[in-house]
C-alpha cells in the first residue's frame, strides 16, 4: 500500500473521533472544557494533521460518553499507526534481515492461506525464482547485488515447514493462472518453479488452486495476502506491508478467500494449467 492510503486511514479514524464528538452534541469548544484538551489541538486531531495519544483517545471517549467503545478505538488507532512498514526503512537493515524475519508466524501457524494474483507465493517459491524476484527488489530499493542471493536463501528458510512438515501445519494455496505466465528469471528458472509446483500439488498436507485464465468470476483479481490462521493478515506492495489483527478485517480476508477458492481448480486440472504454461514459454 502506498502513503496515500495510510493518510487515508489516519484520516478515517480522525473522522471517527468528530463524530463521536457531534453525536454527544458538542462544539469543539466544549469538548475542549470536558477534556482539557486544548481547542487547536481538537482541531487538528479531527482533521489528522495530529495523532491523539491513547490517553486522549480515552479522554475523549468518556467526554462524548462513548466510554465501551474505547477499546475497539484504541486498537483502530493502534491499526492505523503500525499499519504501514515502509521497505526503504525495513531495507536498511539489509535484505537478509528482512527476509529472514517472520520465521516465527509460520513456525507456529497451523493454517495458512495464501492467495497471489501475479506471482508465484514466497514459500512455495524455488531459489532461482526467490533470487530472480529479490533482485527486482533490490534495484529497485537500490540495495547492493551481493545481498540478493543470501536474501533468498533466507527467505526459502522457512520452505522447510513445507518440504518436511511434522503434521501440524497445513497449507491453502490460491494462484491466478496469470501469476504462471511471467517470465521472472527466464525460462530455465520458470521450468524448475513449474516442475517444484507438480510437486507441491501432490502434497496431502497443501491445497494448490489455480483459478484459469477467463474463468467465471464473482470477484475481480486483486493483490496478494497471507492469512496466518485467525489472527494476522498480511499483504504486500512496492512500497509498504500491510499488517493487521484486527478481528473484522481478518474475517473479511478469510471471506474473499473463500470466495477466490471457489473459482480455483486442484489436483490434475491445476497441474494441466502448469502444464499449459510451459509449453507457452516453450
């Protein structure tokens, strides 16, 4: 996601705050005497050129008596500051520091469903197409080349839960058939993706749909995410990582995703569309 769209929910959740203030039937001025809040700071707070603390938050709750609704408040507000992590400051670290967080969520995930519109899944992602990708990220990001290859084999670490699962953790794949259609690292690097997603879709503790090219649709491809059993979503851009917890969100996530799974096709029919890809970039 862009900064754009995180103005767009700081702006949200300022909205929010206004209206508690005019459903309670006060001027700015007054919530500033119920508050002790200064009323420049109201002001800015409900036009989100400020971040209110969380005390604040509380304050102002109690004074438009909207008091239960502070903790769903605080976790938006919390939401809006940590929705965003910016790549140009993550990469600072280096790639290998980046790829190589996260070990953790997977590790301890029972359930993961991913959904991809444009590139092959990360954890199902073989290491000359990890490399290929990381490369773009890196030029892009203008990090050096010598990182690139360390970085993917970082990011393939995790590959393991898949590749020598202990019965724990169990996989949902959705892909669009599109996403088997880019060249990314040229074709020998393509042919190995392609031969290690066969296998991927005989594995009895993975689901691996593809949703065909002029498929049917009740719902238009969109960007790629994560859902990390019922307690993270993550989805990632070209310039940000979205994170959330939030239970509503979560639950809208998992409803796309059904939605996405009812179009996909497994089994034989998915790998006749791996299949059919290879011999187009043959």
């Amino acid at each position: 996601m862009t900064g754009s769209s995180a103005e767009a929910a700081r702006q949200e959740f300022a909205g929010r705050l206004r209206e508690l203030r005019k459903d309670a039937g006060l001027t700015g001025r007054g919530l500033a005497t119920a508050t002790g809040l200064r009323p420049a700071k109201i002001s800015r707070i409900e036009h989100g050129r400020q971040n209110p603390t969380e005390d604040d938050i509380r304050t102002w709750a109690k004074a438009c008596t909207a008091a239960p609704q502070i903790p769903e408040l605080i976790a938006a507000h919390r939401e809006v500051e940590q929705l965003w992590t910016e790549h140009r400051r993550n990469l600072r670290a280096g790639m290998v520091h980046v790829q190589g967080r996260g070990t953790d969520v997977y590790t301890q995930t029972r359930l993961l469903r991913v959904y991809e519109s444009n590139v092959i899944p990360g954890i199902v992602q073989t290491l000359g197409y990890a490399t290929a990708g990381l490369a773009t990220v890196a030029y892009v990001h203008g990090r050096p080349a010598h990182e690139v290859e360390p970085a993917a084999r970082a990011k393939l670490e995790m590959q393991r839960l898949l590749t020598a699962p202990t019965g724990a953790n169990t996989y949902s794949f959705v892909i669009e058939a599109g996403a088997l259609d880019h060249g990314v690292g040229g074709p020998a690097v393509m042919n190995g993706q392609f031969d290690f997603l066969i296998e991927v879709t005989r594995m009895p503790h993975v689901a691996f749909g593809i949703i065909p090219p002029l498929a049917a649709r009740h719902i238009r491809p969109g960007e790629g995410f994560y859902i990390f059993d019922e307690g993270l979503v993550r989805s990632e851009t070209w310039t940000g990582l979205m994170r959330t917890r939030r239970q509503d969100q979560i639950a809208f996530y998992v409803k796309i995703f059904g939605m996405l799974r009812g179009m996909a096709v497994y089994g034989a029919p998915a790998r006749d569309l791996i299949e059919d890809a290879r011999n187009r970039l043959r």
